[in-house]
C-alpha cells in the first residue's frame, strides 16, 4: 500500500516529513550587523544575502578563545544556543562567516 505524499484537514496541506529533502549545506557561524551571532547550514545567495536553514543564535558562547574555538571544537559547556529556524542576512548586514568542524557540530 502506498502512503500518500500529502494530507489535508481542513482545506489546509500537510506534507509528510519524511518526503521533504534533507537539509545540506556547510555549517558556518555568521556574524552579522549589531552583534547577532548565528550558526546553521548556510546557503550563499546570488545576491550576497546568506539563508541559515536550523539557525540557532549563539546567546553564550561559552568559550575561553573566543568565537572562533566554537567553529574549531564545537560547542562549549556553558555554551548557549537559541533555535531560530530559517534566518536570511542580506549582503550589507554580513560582518564575519567563519567555517566550521562540521563533525563537531553534528
């Protein structure tokens, strides 16, 4: 029996979860304008905005070596994390993209 891709209630869609493609993309930390600090698998758009898809602010960094130990060995102790979902920079807002260890931030 096949399982349908899509159910409505209400007149309103629903998609099945497991039909939706999986998120890619680097995972970077984004340092953008007035000091918001996020990090998430990061799209770099053709018009120079970033779209961060399961961003999360970083609120505390938590470290002792600065941002950069966090792109390097991941999250911290007394790091925290906000979730934010999907945010979108745009180019003039940019300050900073620092890649990661992706195996650290799995």
């Amino acid at each position: 029996m096949s399982k349908p891709k899509t159910i409505s209630i209400d007149g309103t869609d629903y998609v099945r979860a497991d039909s939706q493609p999986a998120v890619t993309g680097d995972i970077q930390i984004v340092v953008a304008d007035r000091s918001w600090n996020f990090i998430g698998r990061t799209t770099h758009n053709d018009d120079g905005s970033i779209t961060i898809k399961n961003a999360q602010v970083i609120r505390r960094w938590g470290t002792t070596k600065g941002l950069g130990q966090l792109a390097l060995s991941g999250k911290q102790p007394n790091t925290v994390l906000d979730d934010s979902g999907t945010v979108t920079i745009p180019a003039h807002a940019v300050v900073a993209v620092f890649d990661t260890d992706t195996s650290k931030w799995q």
